[in-house]
C-alpha cells in the first residue's frame, strides 16, 4: 500500500500535522478534518474499498464510513 502512504504525507504536509497524529484516535477537529480528507483521497483517486481503507489506517470500515 505504497500510494496509501504517499496520500498520508501529503495530508499531513497539506494540513500540518504529524503521521501519529493522523493514524491516532484522536478527535480533535482538525485532526478529523485531516483524515476525512485522506478516506475521500483514497476513496476517489485510489479507488480502494471501504475495508482497504480501513486496513491501512488500522480502523474498522465502518468508521470510515
């Protein structure tokens, strides 16, 4: 899952915040932003599944939902 980790430095790059950050549990409103921003690149552009998604940030599917 190489692209996935490209679109992860590139969210954390675009809204300047650290890769721990993005793949935590945390629900602080620009970490949320954050990663919604990562789901929908990997949703449209990469055109991966909700599971593989999900896999890749260590999250079940249906919270990426």
């Amino acid at each position: 899952m190489d692209k996935v980790e490209r679109v992860k430095n590139v969210v954390c790059y675009v809204g300047k915040i650290k890769k721990t950050e993005l793949i935590s549990k945390r629900r602080d409103r620009y970490i949320v932003d954050n990663r919604r921003m990562a789901f929908v690149l990997c949703r449209d552009i990469l055109e991966l599944k909700w599971v593989e998604i999900g896999q890749a940030f260590k999250l079940d599917h249906a919270n990426i939902i």
